[in-house]
C-alpha cells in the first residue's frame, strides 16, 4: 500500500514539476474555491430546505385554517339566507293564504314575482350557484317546477327522509348524496328551513337550499397537486363530504385508522405511511361547523418546494465559481507575466541574442530577479563583445599575413604584362585566362577594403568560374539567378568564391553517373541578403559538414567566412550547410541588408 502511495506520490510530482507555474497556480486556486464554494453551498441549501419544509407546514395549517373559516362563512350566509325567509311576511302572507288573499289574479302573479326578485337578489352576491326550492304543503297554491314544488316533490327522495320536518326547528346540513344534473353526476348538500304560519305554528312550507358541493370547494381543488396532495372534508359525525378522491364521498373516516388522528384533535399536522408511505396529514377542525377539513400531501410535494432553492443555490455556486475562476485567472496572469516574460528573456540570451528589454518593473522578487538577469546579460554582452574584437583582429591579421604571403600587387602586375604579351603573339585563350585572373586579383585587393559592394562580389566570383571553363573545357555547367536589386547592396569581399571552389574540387570526386552543375542564386529578403551555391555532386554526411565548422577543419575558407560573418553581425548570420550523401550540397550565406 504505501509502495502505491509512494509511487502516485511520484506520478502526481512529476506532472506538477513538467507543467507551467501558471497552470499549477490555477489548478491550487481551483481546488480550493471549489472546496469551499461547494461546502458554504450545501450548508446555505441544508439550513434553506429545513427553514423552507417548516415554513411549508405552517403555510399549510394557515390555509387549511383560511379555507375552513371561508366554508363557515359561506355556509351562515345561505343560513341567513333562508331565515330571512322564516320572518317574511309578504312571503307568510303568500303561503298561508295562497291565491285567494288577493282581489286578482294579476296581484298575485305580481306578489310572487316579488318573492321571485327577493330570492334571487339575496343569492345575487355569491359566487357560487345555488339552486332554491320551496316545498309548498298548501294545495290552494300551484306549484311552478320554477321554485314552487309540490310537498309530494319533497317527500320522494330517499336524503329527506334522514331530516324529518318535525325535527327541523334549526338549520343543519344534509350528508353528500349524488345528483345527475344535465348528464353530469356529482355530489351535492342541501339544508331545509321549515316556514310556520305565525298564527298557529303549521307548516305552510319547506324552503330548500342546495349546491353542488364541488363549487363550494373549488378553493381546495387549486391547492390540490394532482397524486401527490389530496383534501378530505368530514362533518362531525366522520362523514365524508368531500374528497379529491370521489369514490371517498359518503364514506366514513373513522374507517381509515390515518384519518383517526384528524377528526379527533383541533388542528396540527403528523406524519404517517399511510395511505402511501412518507406522507404527512394536516387537519383542522372547525369550531361553528364541527366539520373537519384534512390535507394529505406527500414529502415529495413538501420537498419540491425546495427545488427551487437548490436551483438557486446550485446557480449561485455555478455563477461564484465562473467569477470566482475569472478573477482567479486574471490574478494568475498578473503574477505569473512577469515571470513569463523573464523566462523568454533567458530563452533568448540562451540562443544569442543580448539586445533586450524586459520591461519589468517593481521591487519584490520578481524584480530583483530581473535587475540582476539584465546585469549579468550586460556583462556577458559585454566579455563577447571583448572576445569578437579579440578574434576579428587574429582573423585581420590572418588575412594580412596571407595577404602578404601572396604578394597580390607583385603577382597581378606580372599578370598584366603576361596578358599584353598573350594578346600581341593572338594566343586568344591564353590572354582571355590572363584577363580574368588578372581582374580577380584585382577584386581581390579592392584598394584594401575589406567591405565591397555585391556587385564586385559576384564579379570576382565569376572571373573565378571563367578560368574554371577554360581549364578544364568547359566540363562544368553553371547557372545563376541573381536579383538585380542586391547589386547596390555591400558585403565583405571573399565569401562566395571559395564555396564555388569546394564544389567544384570536393563535391564532384568519383562522381561519373552525372553532368557536373554547379547553381549560384541571391535573392533579396525583408531583412536579409541570402546567398545560395549549390551542387548535384556527391554530397557528405553530418559528421564531414561537423568536421568543416570545428576547430582542427583544414583550411580556411569556409569556418573562416563563417567566423567573419558572425565577428561582424552575429546571429542569425552567417554560414549553413545542407547536404546528403550522393544528394548534392546547398550552401546559404546569409548578410544583412547593408548599403
């Protein structure tokens, strides 16, 4: 266990060693304000459900507590309804004299449509739709299957005999019973009002009052959530009702051993499994009714409620951890630039160039750092500068001493005289190899200037390639492609010639299979003069082309004119060599663009 420890120990040290400071900030940032934004987010979403759950239940006792108090309400103005009845004289006068009271049958319709319009103005302001019935147990009056009923209308259904007419002195409402009205079942209540003749006390007739219980409910069904909350209305004798679930109506709740709790407490809440597992019964039981009202609602419903505060939270934490990342990233970007430029300052020094700024600034380490980076980067600058004058002097004096080895102006007047010999006996080929290895010594000595322009450059190179074709009879092909904008431009003198000479007497040895060609290009870049010398002769591996740069090559042309370039402009000028075994050479000399 503790060698597999060990070992990701050592897996997780080496990605964090291989990976830039910035992103091993980011990951130690990250880390942390994902610890903490999560566990700040599930405590506030804990403590939040907890205070939202309790809120819910109180909520819920509070809208019971409403709804019951609005069915009271509800239920005492049909109440008030039907006892303004009881003490209308116009409407006594009505029942207990019928038609014959009046002097005229037109009297009688017009006190009737009185009773008609007092009727309907008292039911006028409620919102639900009674329907109003009265019972005539006259018989000098007709009944008009409007509101006029006859007594035997009455005494037909199976709900009136549950209240006989003795017994009604007060009002009281009847159980659930089913009624198909237009097609449509549903359950209905209905309360009775006996109306007495004032003088002896008989019943004249039997007012009515009945709706559909389901519009007297309808407040509860909009609180119901459909399988996850239902709603019980039982009177005092555990009746039912009402229920969200119909086949419940005019069942007992005494029956169902959850319900028990209910109708024998006031109000308050508890938790059960039944009728489904993991519910919870609020129940509150009204004073002026004695009827029961009880609410089931699943945990689930009560849970739901806080969904939207773990989206909220969720969101919250989402938002917090993208700002706080922004912030974190920018912060990063600040501490970690500055050591990025440093590091691509060293990169730089590291390939040779010492012409930089950094443009650090600020005290902390950071800063003491770059001081001290730019000061070493002076000095070094410095100790090569002192050692490229050094080397250019030994490469001057070396020329010099060549120079004077060869003795140029001695040879190249000796040359002179031999032309103008050659030229007066007409040996044509022999004056023509005279000419041109004359004005290469020329070029050569260029009145002791060490720069020239390209334009002298090639043309030495050329005289070069002239006597080449005379000794050798033309064997070789050469080419060149030449930009005529570089002519104006200046170079140091020998530096395409002796390329030109190692083509010719090194990269076409042996070489038999093929027509010996030899290509010159210069072109003109941005910044930069480039020269190519090129050949299709046997070519030489890394080892040989290592060999012509190192210290103990043989010879002097071509480190030396490698040297030369770096001593005079540094990098990326300079000398470059590409070559394959039996895939030819290319050479390119680069100097920059100097007038």
């Amino acid at each position: 266990m503790m060698k597999k420890l060990a070992a990701g120990f050592r897996v997780v040290t080496f990605f964090l060693n291989n990976i830039a400071l910035k992103y091993k900030l980011l990951m130690f940032f990250v880390c942390v304000l994902f610890f903490f934004i999560f566990t700040i987010s599930y405590f506030t979403y804990s403590k939040s459900s907890e205070f939202v759950k309790a809120e819910t239940s109180e909520n819920n006792l509070l809208q019971l507590a409403a709804t019951a108090k609005n069915i009271e309400y509800t239920l005492k103005n049909y109440n008030r309804v039907l006892n303004s009845l009881y003490i209308d004289n116009p409407f006594i006068k009505l029942l207990s004299d019928g038609q014959h009271a009046y002097d005229n049958p037109i009297d009688f319709y017009k006190a009737k449509m009185n009773i008609y319009d007092h009727i309907y103005t008292m039911l006028l302001p409620y919102d639900y739709n009674p329907k109003f019935k009265i019972y005539l147990i006259n018989s000098t009056l007709e009944p008009d299957q409007d509101i006029f009923f006859s007594q035997e209308q009455l005494t037909s259904n199976d709900w009136f005999e549950e209240y006989p007419i003795e017994i009604r002195n007060s009002l009281k409402w009847s159980k659930a019973y089913k009624q198909n009205v237009r097609g449509v079942e549903s359950y209905w209540i209905s309360s009775y009002m006996p109306i007495r003749d004032s003088n002896d006390g008989s019943i004249l007739a039997i007012v009515r009052l009945e709706f559909k219980i389901e519009s007297l409910f309808e407040i509860l069904e909009r609180m119901t959530v459909k399988g996850k909350s239902k709603f019980i209305l039982a009177n005092s004798e555990g009746v039912i009702l009402y229920s969200s679930e119909q086949e419940l109506v005019t069942g007992n709740a005494n029956e169902f051993e959850y319900l028990r709790s209910a109708l024998n407490g006031n109000n308050g809440y508890y938790q059960t499994d039944l009728p489904a597992s993991n519910n919870t019964v609020f129940y509150h039981k009204n004073e002026g009714t004695g009827w029961t009202l009880i609410n089931i609602v699943s945990f689930d419903e009560i849970v739901s409620k806080t969904g939207y505060i773990r989206n909220y939270t969720a969101l919250i934490a989402a938002l917090s951890l993208v700002l706080a990342l922004i912030i974190t990233i920018l912060y990063v970007r600040i501490v970690t630039k500055r050591i990025q430029i440093l590091s691509a300052a060293m990169v730089r020094v590291g390939k040779g160039d010492f012409e930089i700024t950094t443009g650090i600034s600020g005290s902390d380490e950071i800063g003491q750092m770059n001081h001290v980076f730019l000061r070493m980067v002076m000095r070094t600058k410095n100790l090569i500068a002192q050692v490229h004058e050094t080397e250019k002097e030994k490469y001057l004096l070396e020329l010099k001493a060549l120079q004077e080895q060869i003795k140029p102006h001695l040879l190249y007047n000796t040359l002179s005289a031999v032309h103008s010999m050659a030229h007066g006996i007409e040996a044509h080929e022999i004056s023509k190899a005279i000419f041109h290895l004359t004005d290469f010594y020329k070029l050569t000595l260029s009145k002791g200037m060490d720069i020239i322009p390209i334009a002298n450059e090639l043309r030495h190179t050329n005289n070069y390639i002239e006597i080449i074709k005379i000794r050798f009879n033309e064997k070789y092909q050469f080419v060149q492609q030449i930009d005529p904008e570089i002519y104006d431009f200046r170079t140091p003198k020998l530096i395409l010639q002796p390329f030109v000479e190692n083509a010719i007497f090194h990269g076409f040895d042996c070489v038999l299979d093929r027509e010996p060609v030899i290509e010159l290009k210069a072109e003109k870049t941005n910044d930069a003069i480039v020269f190519y010398i090129s050949d299709n002769g046997k070519g030489m591996d890394q080892g040989k082309i290592a060999e012509i740069y190192g210290d103990r090559c043989e010879g002097y042309a071509i480190k030396n004119i490698d040297s030369r370039l770096q001593l005079y402009y540094g990098f990326p000028y300079g000398v470059t060599i590409i070559s394959k075994p039996d895939s030819g050479t290319v050479v390119t000399v680069k100097i920059p663009l100097l007038i």
